[in-house]
C-alpha cells in the first residue's frame, strides 16, 4: 500500500521524497509490530504471569472454597500465548473431602479465570505438605 501510494503521489505531483518517507513508514510499522512478538515471546520464554490475572485475587478465591484452610506456592504462567497454567498447593481441614475440595478449585480456576491446566496439591491440615527439611518446595 505504501509503495503505490507514493508511486501515485510521484507519477502525479512530482513527489520524489513520497517513496522515502513511505519506506520509513512501513519500516515503522514493522518495527512496531516485531517488538509487540519479542515482548510477549519473551514474556511467554520467562514464564510470566498472565497480565490479565492477578494471583491475589485467584488466591482469595480459593480461600473461599469451602473446607480450604490456606494456599501456598501458587504459581501462574503461560505455557503458549492465551493457554495459563496454575499449580499450588490447598490445605484443607481434616474433615475436608480431598476429592471435592480439587474438583471445586478446578472448577472455579475453568470457570472464572479460563485456567484450563492447573496442578493442585491437596494437603491435610494436621499433615501439612509432606517434603524434606519441613519445607513445602
């Protein structure tokens, strides 16, 4: 498009600096665009978190459930552009059913914040996260 617009302003007025300019333009353009792709590469290779989720707001969310105590190492990325991944870790009380309190979190992960991959570890208030040195890693 900028190659004929400034082969028309050259045929028809003479214009001898349309082409120049309408290359800088498309090189603009280009440029541009080619920052907006190494960005969000970038964002993608680092394992950022989502721009449009904010894990506090997910963390507080989980809280809710019913029978969830406490979440930790939660962990949101992007394995591919529009795909985010979850993975943390939910306490929940000793008379908590493991197998509804996953389905329930999963749920609400599809649900309201489109997180169709999540790894989430179920762990007993009165065990805690079973791990060496009494880290939970």
């Amino acid at each position: 498009v900028g190659a004929i617009t400034a082969a028309l302003l050259i045929y028809f007025f003479g214009w001898g600096i349309a082409d120049p300019i309408a290359s800088v333009m498309v090189a603009l353009l280009i440029l541009i665009s080619g920052w907006r792709v190494v960005k969000e590469s970038f964002h993608i290779l680092m394992e950022g978190t989502p721009s449009h989720l904010n894990p506090e707001d997910i963390r507080r969310k989980l809280l809710g459930l019913a029978h969830v105590k406490d979440v930790h190492d939660l962990h949101i990325w992007t394995i591919t552009s529009g795909f985010p991944s979850l993975s943390c870790h939910l306490v929940i009380e000793h008379d908590g059913g493991h197998d509804a309190v996953l389905h329930a979190a999963q749920s609400v992960l599809h649900d309201e914040y489109g997180i169709e991959h999540s790894t989430i570890q179920v762990e007993g208030e009165r065990k805690g996260c079973p791990g060496h040195n009494e880290s939970c890693n």
